[in-house]
C-alpha cells in the first residue's frame, strides 16, 4: 500500500465535504474526519478512508448532505464492530 496513513478513531468525529471548486462534483462526498481530542488542528486531516482533508479545501457539515463515502462508513463499522 506505500505510504498511506489511516487516521486513528477518537471520540471526536467531524463530517467534511470538499468544497464547491476543489473537487468535481462526483468527488465531493461525505467524509468522517477525527478531530484531535488536544493541541492545534493540523493543516491536513486524514478521513477514514484514508483520503487527506488540507483545511480550508473543505466544509464542516451539521448532517450527510449528499453522497456519503463508503469507504469511511465501513471503516467506522468495522471498527465499531471490533470494539464490541
């Protein structure tokens, strides 16, 4: 897989969608992002799917508004699943 980096579950999760010009249309998904619990947010967030979140490319969302990304849906159940 190379250097891929999966971002670790916290308690602290934020929904982010790319915004309207840093992506097409297609691209612009529903991600699950974990926020660092503590310390500075840092300039690029990793999704659960792995996808990186530079800040400012994005937007926070109050709900799934569209598409949501499957890959960050079944890492989260997955992991759900594991911690029962």
């Amino acid at each position: 897989m190379g250097n891929v980096v999966h971002a670790e579950p916290t308690g602290v999760m934020a929904l982010v969608r790319l915004r309207r010009g840093a992506a097409g249309e297609r691209d612009r998904v529903c991600h699950l992002v974990p926020i660092p619990e503590t310390g500075p947010i840092p300039e690029v967030l990793i999704a659960r799917c792995g996808a990186p979140i530079v800040c400012g490319s994005a937007e926070v969302l109050e709900r799934i508004c569209g598409m949501p990304c499957e890959s960050c849906l079944a890492r989260a159940a997955r992991d759900r699943r594991l911690a029962c």
